[in-house]
C-alpha cells in the first residue's frame, strides 16, 4: 500500500496499491503511470510511506510481520535507470512492456525511517541505515559510504547553497535538504509554501571520492552565484 499526499483534496492522504522490487540500496523500486493519482500526488510532493506486510499471515493480518517505509519518491537517476529495470523485471518480467511506455517511470523511495511492528511487544522506530541491506551498494556507487556525511554537512553548513540551486532551478525555496548523493550527482527536497519538491542536480562531471564530490559541490555554487548575479543585471 502506497501513500501519497493528495494534490486534488490538498492535506488528506491517498492510499492505492504499488508492486515494488527492491533497489541495490536495499530500497524500493516502483514503476508507476503519469496518469495514475499517486504519481501526480508525489510529482506535486515527493513524501510518501510505504506499508509492506508478511503475505503468509493473510488470514490474520495483525499476527503477521509488518513495516511502514516513511521517506521521499524521487525517479531512478538516469546513470543507475538500465540496472534498477533489470532488478524490477526479475520480479515483474511481464512488465518489460512498460517499460517502453512513455508515460511509465521507475521511481526509488529514499527511506528515511522505519516503522517494523513483529508482533505484541515487539514495535521500534527504525533510521533506514539500520533496516535496510546495503549489501550491494557500495558496487554500484563509489560514494555510498560517505553519502550520509556529505549530506549532512550540507544540511548543516551550507543549506542557503541548496536553496539556491533550488531557486536556479525556477522553485522558490524557502528551506532545502540534501537527501542524497552519488557519483553522478544529488537529490534535493525543496521547502516551500509546505510542499516538499524533488529536485535532482547532475555533477559536471562523475565523482569517488569526498574531496571530488566537494570540488564539484564548489563548482556548482559558484555557477549558481554567477548566472543569479547575470540574472540580477539583466533584470536591473
């Protein structure tokens, strides 16, 4: 069961049913419709939650396992899309055809906490880096065990740069947060009037490392600054 945030009845939740496969990260994979209601809620608001549940206690749902994955819906970044379809259709392999649709897109839940309930007692809030297997992550990007660190310290330290990219990006921001990072480049969720966007920066170039990922979080920024100082002389 996938919830979004409805667009048409603003502030009420829409619940409707997501088949997913599971990203390298660990982390959801959906491939969801531009005409469906969901896909238009989270295009509007990227928070979504995700309930999955043990499908061998159908009988008796509430003695069965289940979890609530609460986070942000964003689309796989081009770079990663050919290896996260081939993920989803070992799953799902009658929806290759979709793939092929120009109104079908594989998205990713960015999971930011875990809501795990195994049975009478047995109930925890979860941060995702302890609920999910990572296993393959770090195969597939080079920057996946310095992700969270990169994000933070540009949450803490450098937040009017991200509202800044936002507003290159023609959103006006009024907060910003990097929710991701890899090699090619980095997901944002921008603040405003109390909807959270998403917004995806692609580096100039591939980075590995910290230090190149900062050199080119340097670039960025001072590119930003220029065209907004560009902007202000041709407006005055």
């Amino acid at each position: 069961m996938l919830c979004t945030l409805s667009r048409k009845l603003e502030g009420w939740p829409f619940g409707s049913i997501a088949p997913y496969a599971l990203a390298e990260s660990g982390e959801p994979l959906l491939l969801i419709s531009e005409i469906a209601e969901h896909t238009r809620n989270l295009r509007a608001d990227a928070r979504v939650s995700l309930l999955v549940r043990d499908s061998r206690a159908l009988a008796d749902p509430q003695a069965g396992a289940r979890a609530t994955l609460i986070g942000y819906a964003m689309p796989v970044p081009a770079p990663y899309l050919e290896h996260e379809q081939a993920r989803y259709l070992e799953l799902f392999p009658n929806a290759s055809s979709f793939f092929q649709a120009h109104d079908f897109s594989l998205f990713q839940i960015k999971v930011s906490q875990v809501r795990f309930i195994g049975g009478f007692g047995e109930i925890y809030w979860l941060p995702a880096r302890e609920a999910l297997d990572r296993q393959g992550t770090a195969a597939a990007d080079p920057l996946a065990s310095q992700a969270a660190g990169i994000c933070e310290h540009m949450n803490q330290d450098h937040a009017d740069a991200l509202v800044l990219f936002a507003r290159q990006a023609a959103i006006q921001a009024e907060a910003a947060r990097m929710i991701h990072v890899d090699a090619f480049g980095f997901d944002v969720v921008v603040i405003t009037r109390g909807t959270h966007k998403h917004l995806r920066l692609d580096f100039p170039s591939p980075v590995a490392t910290s230090e190149e990922t900062r050199a080119a979080m340097i670039e960025l920024v001072r590119r930003a600054r220029r065209q907004s100082q560009e902007a202000s002389i041709d407006n005055g």
